[in-house]
C-alpha cells in the first residue's frame, strides 16, 4: 500500500487516520476520497477528554460516549466525509 503525504502528515493509506501532535487544535487526522479527490480531514479537539470503551468503564463514561453520538448523530450519518464520522470511530469506539 502506498503511504499518503498530505498537510506535513504521513498516512498509511486511505481511510487510515493518525494522532497528530503538531496541530494546534485538531487530535487526529485522516485522508478520504471525496469525488474522485483526495481530502484531508481534521478532527477531535486537542486535550479534549475522551471515553473509548473499555473493560470496567464506568456508567458515567458510558453515559458520555451515549452523549456524544446523540449529539452529533446527524453528522456522524453524514458518513467518512465528515469529521463526526471518524471521531465516533477512531477517538470514541
């Protein structure tokens, strides 16, 4: 698979986002095909608190990954061309 250089970052491949350290704002970074196009795609707030699952979480870090795809539910269904969709996979799942 070839790597993917785009905005100072190196990508896997397509679909492939990374943690980026370097951007002031964004946590993390992927590269999608839009129309024929490749795009780069920024996500997740820097520093922000985040609730993967894991093995004895607590109720209320369940309640905040619930909270998180109610809130952004219309744009995570906006599928890989939208922020929402990869912070609920990469950052939230």
């Amino acid at each position: 698979m070839a790597k993917i250089k785009k905005g100072g970052h190196t990508f896997e491949g397509l679909n492939k986002p990374i943690m980026t350290r370097d951007h002031p704002r964004s946590a993390a970074a992927v590269v999608v095909k839009i129309d024929g196009k490749e795009k780069l795609i920024r996500f997740g707030l820097k520093g922000a608190e985040r609730k993967p699952p894991r093995q004895g979480e607590s109720a209320a870090d369940k309640a905040a990954r619930a909270s998180f795809r109610a809130r952004h539910a219309k744009n995570i269904a906006k599928g890989p061309s939208s922020a929402a969709y990869w912070a609920n996979k990469f950052l939230w799942s």
